[in-house]
C-alpha cells in the first residue's frame, strides 16, 4: 500500500488535509485500541459517528480526542452520534448541531456541521449516520445536501456510516451532487464492515468541486504502532482515511 500525502500546507496557501471518518460504536469496545488507530491516521479531521450519548458522554469524548492528540470541535449526545474532532491546526469558526425530524418508532439521527480554517483553506464539515430504514435514509441524504448548501462556505466535505452500499439509492444521491473521495481516488482498502471480515462499504466521505482527492480508503495495514487486532478490537467498523488538497480562500489568497 503506498504512502497517503502527509498534512501540509502548500506555497499558494491551500492546505493539503487528512480527514478520517469512523463509527466507533459508543467507545464500548477496546478505547485504547481506537486511540491508537485514530491517533496514527494523523488526522486533522475526525468524523465521528456513534460518539458517547449517555451517562458522563462529554468526559469520554474528551478522553478520546486528548487520547488521540485531538480536541472536541461540536457534537455528541447533542446530534445523537455524530461528532467532529480536530487537531491543533484547526481554527474553528463556527458550529452547529442539526437533529433531524423524529420517525417514530426509530432512532432519532442529527448532524455535526462546523466551518473551520486550516492554513489559507476555509471549509465546511459536515458527520452523518444516516437510517437503517431505506425510506428514510434516502430522505436524510437530501437534507444533507441542503445542510451543505445553506453553510455558505465554497469547500465543504462530508463523511460518515450511510448504512447503504454505492450502489444504493441514498448513496447514488450523494455521490451524483458530490465527488465520492474513494470512487475518484482509491487507497488501502475497501469495506468497512465488519472489521473481522469486511464485505461491504457503507461508510465513506465526500466532497465537493474544486477539493482534489489524493487518495481514500481503510488504512489496513502499515499504521505505525496498530495492528490488524487493533482495528478488530478498536469498534465494528473500519476506518476511512482521505488526503485531500483544498484551496486557499479568496479572502486569504487577497491578503
């Protein structure tokens, strides 16, 4: 497996990032595993799903990201799971915490939606976990893009567990508005669920023009210090790392 880009920031002010997206299901599994594994994706971006929602749920996200050299940016119990952490090279600008209409009878979701800077890039980030109901997955996917678009920010990505292969209907939608990071540049491996035998991918990050991907996937071998008993024991999905190259703004390129 090749090396993915290293974080930087580049001569033009754009910034070469590293975005992970990962379910980790409550940190009810092996926490020092998971902070292992988050913590050698070198990350700038951490899209949580399933994060704490219950009894003392701050403390243990806290204990994760300062685990995993990271800090809190928004979401939580706040989103019912979805979260997003950062690294110091983060500034963040704003947050905001979406929940989603209730169905009843079904899990309640929400998104954790930020605009943060790093280097002279300024984007809009956006972790999802999208229904196990068909129906209202798809519904869902669409308020997703309609969160992207009302961020008022050029360069926005998302990721997340969609609960639906590539092939699904949720999934099509996604991918047809935004640049499916895995689809335009493959990378370490594919699946991402189970971690004991991985079969299908149901997790995965977008974004939009002009963000150009370097490559994407599960880092399955070669993290320096993890190994293949880390990521089966870390949660029941397998992360999805993305390189990508965003753009300086125009209010940094200006000044």
């Amino acid at each position: 497996m090749s090396l993915l880009p290293n974080s930087r920031t580049e001569r033009d002010g754009s910034a070469v990032i590293r975005v992970l997206s990962y379910n980790i299901r409550s940190m009810r599994d092996d926490t020092e595993a998971l902070a292992r594994v988050i913590k050698a994706c070198e990350p700038d971006l951490v899209l949580i799903q399933e994060a704490p929602r219950f009894f003392r749920w701050r403390k243990k996200l806290a204990r994760l990201a300062l685990a995993s050299d990271l800090v809190i940016v928004t979401g939580g119990a706040t989103t019912t799971g979805p979260a997003i952490l950062s690294s110091l090279r983060a500034t963040v600008e704003r947050t905001e915490d979406i929940l989603l209409p209730p169905t009843p009878g079904l899990h309640r979701r929400g998104f954790a939606t930020a605009v943060v800077r790093i280097a002279g890039a300024r984007l809009g980030v956006l972790s999802c976990h999208l229904s196990l109901q068909k129906g209202e997955r798809y519904e869902q996917s669409g308020m997703l893009l309609d969160r992207l678009s009302g961020m008022g920010v050029e360069h926005l990505i998302a990721g997340g567990d969609l609960n639906e292969r590539p092939g699904g209907p949720a999934f099509r939608r996604l991918a047809d508005r935004l640049t499916d990071c895995r689809a335009a540049a493959p990378w370490g491996g594919e699946h991402t669920w189970t971690p004991a035998d991985p079969y299908q991918r149901i997790d995965a990050i977008f974004v939009t023009q002009g963000i150009e991907v370097l490559g994407c996937g599960v880092p399955s071998h070669g993290l320096p210090g993890v190994s293949d008993a880390d990521l089966r024991a870390a949660t029941d999905h397998l992360p999805v790392l993305a390189a990508l190259r965003v753009p300086a703004s125009q209010s940094s390129q200006a000044s």
